[in-house]
C-alpha cells in the first residue's frame, strides 16, 4: 500500500491552481511554514487533512493555531517539520526518519545519516530566480519516494 503526502511551503498567501492541482489525491499534506494568511490552509484542507506550522511571516491571530514545528507520525514514519533548517534542534534524538523544511526558497532532498531531508521549494510568489515548487513523498512497503515537482512546467 502507498501513503502520499503532498509538501509544500512559502505559499505566502498565494496557492496557486497548479500546486492544488498538484496535491490532488494526496493523503496527507504538510505545509513548512510561511502559509501567508489562513485561507491557505483551508483550501488545502478540502484536499487533504494537513499538518501545518508556522514560519517567520505567520503573524496575528490565524498563525497562533499553528506551532513553530512539530512531529507527526504518517505511514509508519517519524516526520519532523520545522520552518528554517538552520534552527534544527541538535539534541533532536534519534528515531526521526523524515525531516522537512521550508524557508529558503530552493527545492532539495538529500539523505544523511539514514534520515531523508527534504525541502520542497517555494510554491508561492517567485523570488530571484527560483523555480515554483512543491513535493510529493510516497512511502511503501519497500521504502520511501520523494520528488520534487515544477510547477512551471504545467
């Protein structure tokens, strides 16, 4: 059986139709941070249930409901999401397999130490020269598959 979880971050209040249109049939969506208003997380809502946190530009009353970072288990795996990388926790401990950031706009997966880094890029407003972004991670029997997906190239 597949679990797919659709990763996004730095929509700054901007969803566009191409990263909804991405995250369609998705079982679970995890936002990094930098949602921008809340309406954001609603209409991500009617796609998925989401697992949400703040980033550096959530303000005001909408972004209190939303903590800093936090850790969610999804299809057997151990997934920590937090904002900004550089703010990792170093006595993080063991036992994560997953950890998920946003913040810096560019889009990487990488493996160190047997734990899957993934950020999924900005799917928001463009900055600099940055692709429009967003992941998918499917987890199976026989692992995990994480991609990055351009939402340009709709």
């Amino acid at each position: 059986m597949t679990f797919r979880i659709g990763i996004i971050s730095d929509t700054h209040g901007l969803l566009r139709p191409e990263a909804e249109r991405g995250l369609t049939g998705v079982d679970h969506i995890i936002h990094a941070g930098d949602i921008g208003r809340s309406e954001i997380v609603d209409a991500l809502c009617r796609i998925a249930p989401v697992t949400a946190i703040r980033g550096n530009v959530d303000n005001g009353e909408w972004a209190r409901q939303h903590p800093d970072t936090t850790l969610v288990r999804l299809a057997g795996k151990s997934i920590y999401v937090l904002h900004d990388l550089k703010t990792l926790p170093a006595d993080l401990g063991a036992g994560i397999d997953i950890i998920i950031s946003g913040h810096s706009h560019v889009p990487k997966i990488d493996t160190v130490g047997g734990v899957l880094y993934l950020n999924p890029g900005s799917a928001g407003p463009r900055r600099f020269k940055l692709p429009i972004t967003l992941a998918t991670l499917e987890i199976t029997p026989e692992g995990m598959r994480p991609e990055i997906h351009d939402l340009e190239g709709d």
